[in-house]
C-alpha cells in the first residue's frame, strides 16, 4: 500500500480520519521503485533480493559504475509483476539514469534518479 501525499505530506482522509492511500496502480508503483532506489546500504541484510546498489555509484563519474546502476536498474523493475518486463528501457543522462516503463494495463511510467 501507498500513501498519497501532496507536495511531499500525507493527505488524510477527511472519511475515515486516516492517512489517505493512493489508489492509482501507476503512481504507487512508481513511488515503490523509487524507494526501491533509495535503500540504505545496511537494507542489504533485511531484503537481500530486492535490495538496491543504486547508492554506491550515484554520485560517480566512473562509466562502470554508471552502467552498473543501469543494470541494477533493470533488475529492479523485472521484479515487479504489474510491468511489462519487454518495455523497461534505462537509459544514462550525464550522472542520471532516465527509466521509463509501461505497466501490463497499458499505463506509461518513468522517473530520472
């Protein structure tokens, strides 16, 4: 489940009182993978297999290590069921990589990190 925020704050639900949740599968999926970017190095231990290396290079001039992120990249977004693992493209931009995507229900996704 994923909470919906505004401008970085949780909504709450003016029905229930409780923090709102996010109901669009493409925007949920999105916020997903990038927390998935965003592993501290120690989640190693606690999630070994979905466990993200994107922190080690991100600040890197080094091309192997800008091409490692790539393929951690790709990895990531192949573990998630809803996306259409024929549609991942990764692409580098400088420091940054450009990940675009498209989830089995035809909705488009992308995001730079």
């Amino acid at each position: 489940m994923d909470l919906k925020t505004k401008d970085n704050d949780l909504l709450i639900d003016k029905s229930t009182l409780d923090l709102e949740s996010e109901n669009d599968l493409l925007t949920a999926i999105t916020h997903e993978i990038i927390e998935h970017f965003d592993m501290q190095p120690a989640d190693d231990i606690d999630f070994p297999e979905i466990y993200s290396n994107q922190r080690k290079g991100m600040n890197s001039d080094d091309s192997l290590d800008l091409l490692y992120r790539k393929q951690d990249a790709e990895r990531i977004l192949k573990t998630y069921s809803e996306i259409n693992p024929e549609s991942i493209d990764v692409k580098v931009n400088g420091k940054q990589l450009d990940v675009k995507f498209r989830l089995l229900s035809g909705a488009n996704g992308g995001f730079s990190v």
